[in-house]
C-alpha cells in the first residue's frame, strides 16, 4: 500500500480548493421546491470534502413547512404529468438523459468531493444515469398496451389499466448519490409518479445536476423536488400524508423503522437495504481471472458498495493461494488521492464511517483474523477519512467482520471444508444482497449460483442490468428496482370488469 505523506495532503488540500471554487453548488440558499431555489432559514448542514477534512458547501435542513411545500408542489404537478401519455414522459426522460451527460464532469466532481469517490468512479455516474434513464424510456410501450383478460367461464372480461402511484418520496444514501437516485427517479417519471427526493446528508448537491437535466429537457416545474436534511427530515416525509410511495435505500436499521411506519401507514415501500455477499471460489477457479475483477467485484468504491462480494470462501485446496493472490492485489492498488484519475482507494465518505471501518478492523483483530495487507488501526493520515485496504485471513462464519456489513474497505477469507459448506456459510448471513461463483466449469457454477439465498448472483462477473430486477431477501430488503419489476413498483393496477366485446 502506497502510504500518503504530509506534503501530499498539503498539495492535496490545495489542488481541491482551486476545482471547489470552479464549483456552481456550494453554499446553496434552500431547497428545489415547484421549480424555485427556496429562502431557507434555520439550521445549515456543512458539506465536507472528505479526503482533505475541509468544509466546502453547505446546505439547509427542511422543517416541517418545507417538507410540507415539497409535497404540495409536487402533488400540484401529478396530474398534468399523469395525463401526459408515456411516450411523451419517455421523449422528455431521453432528453433529460442527454442533458445529464452534458454535465458529466461537474457532476462527477461535486460527488467526488461530497463522498471521496475517486473519479475513476465518478466519471461514470452521469452516463450510467443517462443508461438508466433511457432504459426506463424504453419500457414506456409496456403502459400504453391494453392489457385485456377473460373471465375464465367467459362472457365478460377485464381490462388492467395502470396507474401511476402519485406522489413518491426517494430517500437515498451517500455511496452513489446519483445512481441510487435515478433508479427510483426514472421509473417514477416513466410511470406519471412526481417526486420529493431526499438525498443523504453528506452528498446532498451533487443531485442538484439531475434537476437542472430535467428543467433543461422541459420536464415541467414540480415533478422533481429536491429537499435536503438528515435521518428527521427524511421521517417527516416519509410520513406525510401526501405521500403515496416510499422508495428507500440505505441501512438495515433505517429500513426497519421506514418499513414499520410505512406498515402503520399502509403505505407501499420499497426498501435497498445492506448486504454482506459472497464469493464462492470452487475449486477449478481460475484465480488470474478472478484477480482482475476483484478490486470491484468485493471493494468497488472503497468497498462501499452494497452489493460487492466482500466475503471469499472457498475448499482447503485453493484457500492459500486465494490469500494471495487477495493479499497481493488489493496491495498493488494505489490509495489517494480520489481526484487522481489513478486512484483506486479514496477515503471513505465521512469520519463518522471511518471510524466505523476502524471499529470493525480492532475486531477483526480482537477475534483472531490474520490482517494479510492493512490492518493498521490508525488512520492512514491525519484529517481525512483514509482507511488503509485491509484483507483479513483465517476468518471464521461467527467472527464480527464474517457477518456484519462493515462498508469500507476489508476483505474477509474464510475456509470451507467442501463446497455445500462453501454454500452455506455464503447463505449463513442475515442478508441476501448479492454474490458470486467463480468456478472454471460454468454450467456447474451457475447450478451452485441458483443455490444462493440472494436476490442477485453473478456466475465468473459483477454485474447489474437495467432490465433485470435488484433487489435484496431477507434483511437485504423488500421489492426489487429495475426492469419491468421495478417499473411496477411505481404503478398500481385498476381492474375494470365488462361485458365482452
Ligand atoms: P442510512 O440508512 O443511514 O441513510 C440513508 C438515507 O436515509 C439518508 O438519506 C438518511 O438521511 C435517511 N434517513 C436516516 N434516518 C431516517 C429515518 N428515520 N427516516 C427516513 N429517512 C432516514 O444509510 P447510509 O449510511 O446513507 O448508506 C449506507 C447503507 O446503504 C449501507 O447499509 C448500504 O448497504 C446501503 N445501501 C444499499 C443499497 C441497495 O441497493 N441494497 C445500495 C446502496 C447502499
């Protein structure tokens, strides 16, 4: 592991203010409500950039009254959006989509300074945005046919029609702020559903791009709103009475309690929650292979990722050369700088989630993993949030760090005495996000793929498609995002019964 010296962070410090200052959001005045910037008064979040520790921007908490505006606005916007037919809601959302990758590279480094990504990661987010959008545009056709069913004794029959589900609120969290907004946003928009989107507290403007997108496309005043704030905010609108759907992703603990006040409410709830994924490594693995997905297969983003595999089990016969070819890749990864193009390690978003990843190395090493590369409990540099890449050996299925979703950058090793153990200590979580099997006979590991408890599972990949479901079992969540199913999840069905024609 590259270490980072004081003279580093200096220039570091340095080189971030001169790009912050060519930033459009930084102090922002309020909130995007109805197509206005609102005159916020109270309480301001700062916004901290979290390589170098510095405040940068800074942003209002909605109160009540906001939240209040937010919704009304976007109630206000529902029905002559509803009333536009999808292909028009799908031109709108391609021209949206177009209009975001125009700002791709202010995007990306709003959100590399809001969460420390690096901006090999960033510079992607607004095309993958884009994708999704015109995945989503292209599944319109799928609201304009009749759907049309017999009565099973015949004589009358029913025709399905779909609705839009009114008024959503979109509650994000900070590791991709903008991708895990736009899989909520694009099928509310295909479907005629206006929003109030909350994003987390510390990436809460790089978001704002996608409303500019939407404005500059015609997308009219209110469909979108943007509110920003914490953990209370997000309660508030969550339980609104104008609101219709809440769609969430983000921590377990958080979905629990939006799961049961939105089971008060009878309120339909999607919920992206945390994971704890596998890697089962059968033994004809072919590990050279294996070695150039790792980095993003198990610690994409600085291993903030929900759905990254961050546990590798595999049989006695392949466990040490497992360890290192593990040991030497994530070694041979450079950490830095996230502004530098070749960084594959950024800091972790915040120290509040630094701190966090410490607490589960020192257990890691408390219970009796052998840390291979990392380990080191003191932080990397002092100010910002570096975690140094940790890849724990020996690791046993009732250690801490083997099943807690730790989200930073720490790789466990565990060993199976066969392959149906392999499978059952992957299935031996409270989660079921993710995982995958690498195996060099791929008809055999997409058998033992199916045998994964999870909602997703790639076979020798990591991957995710736009017109697949995601989504997570167990306490990885409830409902899926994407595809067809996702759309759904935006929509609700009138059945209307007559005599048949
Ligand atoms: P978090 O649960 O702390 O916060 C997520 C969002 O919820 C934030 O906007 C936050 O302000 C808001 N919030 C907090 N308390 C709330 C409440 N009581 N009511 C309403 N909203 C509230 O999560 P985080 O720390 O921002 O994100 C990391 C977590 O997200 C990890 O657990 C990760 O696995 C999960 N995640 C899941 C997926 C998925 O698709 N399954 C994807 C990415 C991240």
């Amino acid at each position: 592991m590259s270490t980072i010296s004081a003279d580093i962070v200096t220039s570091m410090r340095d080189r971030h203010a001169r790009h912050i200052d060519r930033l459009p959001y930084t102090h922002v005045a309020g909130h995007l409500i109805g197509g206005e910037e609102t005159t916020a008064r109270g309480p301001r979040t700062p916004v901290i950039d979290p390589a170098t520790g510095a405040g940068w921007g800074s942003v209002p908490e909605a109160d009540a009254a906001d939240v209040d505006a937010a919704v009304a606005a976007a109630r206000t916007a529902q029905r002559a959006w509803a009333q536009r037919s999808p292909s028009e809601r799908a031109d709108l959302v391609r021209r949206m989509a177009d209009a975001i990758e125009s700002r791709a590279d202010v995007l990306s480094l709003t959100n590399t300074f809001e969460n420390g990504s690096p901006v090999a990661e960033t510079a992607g987010a607004a095309s993958n945005a884009a994708a999704i959008l015109r995945v989503f545009a292209s599944l319109a056709p799928h609201l304009e046919q009749g759907d049309v069913r017999a009565f099973p004794g015949g004589g009358n029959e029913t025709v399905v029609a779909q609705d839009p589900i009114g008024v959503c609120a979109l509650i994000a969290p900070w590791n991709f702020p903008i991708n895990l907004v736009v899989i909520k946003l694009a099928p509310a928009l295909i479907a005629g559903c206006t929003v109030v989107i909350k994003p987390a507290g510390p990436t809460p403007l790089s978001v704002r791009f996608l409303l500019d997108a939407a404005d500059e496309a015609g997308i009219p005043a209110g469909v979108i709103n943007i509110i920003t704030g914490e953990g209370a905010t997000g309660d508030l609108l969550v339980r609104h009475p104008g609101i219709d759907k809440v769609a969430f992703t983000g921590s377990t603990p958080v979905g629990r309690r939006i799961a049961a006040a939105c089971g008060e409410l009878l309120r339909p709830v999607t919920l992206e929650l945390g994971g704890k994924s596998t890697a089962l490594v059968l033994p004809d693995a072919d590990l050279d292979a294996m070695s150039q997905v790792l980095i993003r297969s198990s610690m994409r983003n600085t291993g903030q990722t929900c759905y990254i595999s961050t546990r590798l089990v595999t049989t006695p016969d392949r466990y040490d050369e497992l360890v290192d070819m593990v040991t030497a890749t994530v070694a041979a990864a450079p950490v830095g700088d996230p502004l530098d193009p070749e960084t594959v390690f950024g800091p972790v978003a915040t120290l509040a989630q630094r701190d966090r990843v410490l607490g589960y190395i020192r257990a890691g090493l408390t219970e009796g993993a052998r840390a291979t590369v990392g380990g080191d409990v003191a932080p990397p540099l002092p100010g910002g949030a570096f975690v140094a890449p940790t890849v724990f050996a020996d690791v046993t299925p009732a250690m801490t760090i083997a099943r807690e979703e730790i989200f930073g950058p720490v790789i466990t090793l565990l060993r199976a005495p066969s392959v149906d153990a392999a499978v059952d200590i992957a299935n031996g979580t409270a989660f079921g996000l993710g995982g995958i099997v690498f195996g060099g006979d791929e008809d055999v590991a997409f058998r033992i793929a199916r045998r994964m408890d999870t909602g997703s599972v790639g076979v020798n990949m990591f991957a995710s498609n736009h017109y697949a479901p995601f989504g997570g079992r167990h306490d990885s969540g409830l409902g899926v995002e994407y595809g067809l199913e996702g759309l759904s999840a935006y929509l609700t069905p009138q059945s209307v019964h007559r005599r048949a024609r």
